[in-house]
C-alpha cells in the first residue's frame, strides 16, 4: 500500500485508479488510505457541476475541462451516474461523453454510480475528490447525477457550486423554488442559442434581488457548450469566486463547516458499518423469529444494538 500510495501522489494514474476504487469499494484498507492521503490535500479547487438531467453537464464540464488544460492546469474529473435500483449496475455515460479528453495525461476521469445515494453524488465521492486533490491535479471536477431540487449535497463537497439551468425545461419556475437555487455559486444558462435563454437569466437576477442578501452574489453566464461559447466568461466567474473563497469570512466558514461534515460523516460510516454488523448476527441468532412472536420488538433490539456498540 505504501508503494501504491508513493506512486499515485507522484501521477501515476493506474495507482491514483485504484485508490479510489479500494475507497469506493468501502474496503478495510480504505479509512487507512484516506489517513495518509489527508495531509496532502487542500490545494485543488473543487467546482461542482450540478443541474437536472439533459442540462449539458457533460459538455459544460468537457468544454471547462479543455480551457483548464490550455491554461497548463491538471484535471481531475469526478462523473456521478444513477446506479439501477434493481442491479445496482451504471450506464457510465459522462466517461463517454468526455471520450475526447481520455488520453490526455493531465485529465483524470472517474465515473461512479450513486449506488442509491440521494443527493446526487456517490458516497465516495468526497474521499475521490481528496485523492485527486492530493495526487497533484490543480481543479477537480465533480458532476452530479442530475436529480432536482434536492441535489444539494454537492455543496458539502465543493469550493464553487455550478448551476446549469436551460430554457424550455420549466427553469422559470424551478428558479423560484428553495434548495438547490440557494447553494448556487455560479449560475450558467446553457445552450443560450434557443429562445429563452435571456429570460431564464433575467429571472435567476430577479430571484437573487429578492432573496435575502448574501455576501457572495452568484453571477449569471449564458453559455452555449455545444458551441464553446462563453466557456472562457464562466470560467472567469469560478477564478472570481475562488479568489473570494481566499479572502473572505465566508470562505473561511465554509472551510470550517466542510471539516465539520467530513468528520460527521466519518463518524456516521462507522457507526453504520459496526451496526450493520451488530445486526447480521442477532439475525443469524433468530432475532426475527422472536420479534414475529412478539417476545421483543424492533426498537428494543435497535437499543440494544446501538448500546453495545457505544460501550
């Protein structure tokens, strides 16, 4: 492990590859890999690409990508599919779509299934996200699955939250709805070349006069990513809210409030995992049988689980 860590902090990619899928495959060797990955990160600039499902993510996050690397900066890219809830299995489509960038050796694409998670994102992504961060790569990308207004857990994620809202969809009035709306960094209406593109980004600046004040205001971007037009204006508006993160309280809050998350969420996994396993043996013990009966019930066997596991 040692020698594989050694190798994906120096670029090696098929190393840097199967860290993140030791990591997303939750095995025991995950939480020591994360341990040693952990003091090299903090350097990337996380943007998180988020919007509903036939947005232009993909080609937003293709054309941003391209722009990245002509300015000599390393990418690594982070692509949240939605898994079967039958199978399980993913279509990983972005890694498809993002074909063109594949033998570049300063892109790293990872497609993930969301394997159920709600959110949006996978729930390896954070621990993904630091990998790359630590493996070198200056902006890492994370595009989310596209699932509504309650994709909202990009934000624990990213240092710039992306919207992506198009006309024709019902955007005006998605825009007038809570969640998603309210983590946005940057607003971007794309394929900006069809009718109503100008009214969708009237109605996301009128939306933001009557919101309560917030000390970062999002700017707005028509974008036409098929095109490859306004990539280069979205892309100063991320550069401007990274130089903002830097200086400002705000950043340093939210900088505060990630590592509030991360340890949360560490400590939730174990929990679960050491519940998970507290539960497979009462049920091998026939721990069902009795509920059925009636000589127990489900919250007195969860308390006592749960109890175990703290002493």
């Amino acid at each position: 492990m040692d020698l594989l860590l050694e190798r994906a902090l120096a670029g090696d990619k098929r190393s840097i590859a199967r860290l993140v899928s030791e990591v997303e495959r939750r095995e025991s060797s995950s939480r020591g890999i994360m341990r040693m990955i952990y003091p090299h990160t903090g350097r990337a600039h996380t943007i998180g690409i988020t919007g509903s499902p036939g947005a232009g993510k993909s080609t937003l996050s293709s054309r941003l990508i391209a722009l990245l690397r002509s300015l000599g900066r390393r990418v690594g890219v982070i692509a949240v599919d939605p898994s079967s809830p039958f199978t399980g299995g993913a279509i990983l489509g972005d890694r498809l779509r993002m074909q063109e960038h594949s033998l570049d050796p300063g892109v790293f694409i990872r497609s993930m299934g969301s394997r159920g998670n709600l959110g949006g994102l996978s729930g390896a992504t954070h621990e993904a996200a630091l990998i790359l961060d630590a493996c070198g790569y200056d902006a890492v990308i994370i595009e989310t699955v596209g699932v509504g207004q309650s994709e909202v857990d990009v934000v624990k994620v990213s240092d710039t939250v992306c919207l992506v809202l198009v006309p024709g969809m019902g955007d005006d009035v998605q825009i007038m709805k809570a969640g998603i709306m309210e983590i946005a960094d940057v607003f971007i209406v794309n394929k900006a070349d069809r009718d109503g593109a100008e009214k969708v980004a009237a109605d996301i600046k009128v939306m933001l006069d009557i919101v309560p004040a917030r000390p970062w205001r999002p700017p707005v971007s028509l974008v036409s990513a098929e095109r490859g037009a306004g990539i280069d204006e979205f892309l100063r508006n991320i550069e401007s809210h990274r130089e903002y993160l830097a200086v400002s309280e705000d950043g340093k809050s939210r900088r505060m409030a990630r590592i509030e998350v991360e340890v949360e969420d560490s400590l939730k996994r174990d929990i679960s995992l050491r519940a998970s396993a507290a539960w497979s043996a009462e049920r091998e013990g026939g721990i069902c049988g009795r509920i059925a009966n009636r000589e127990t019930d489900p919250y007195t066997v969860a308390s006592d689980i749960l109890d175990r596991i703290l002493k």
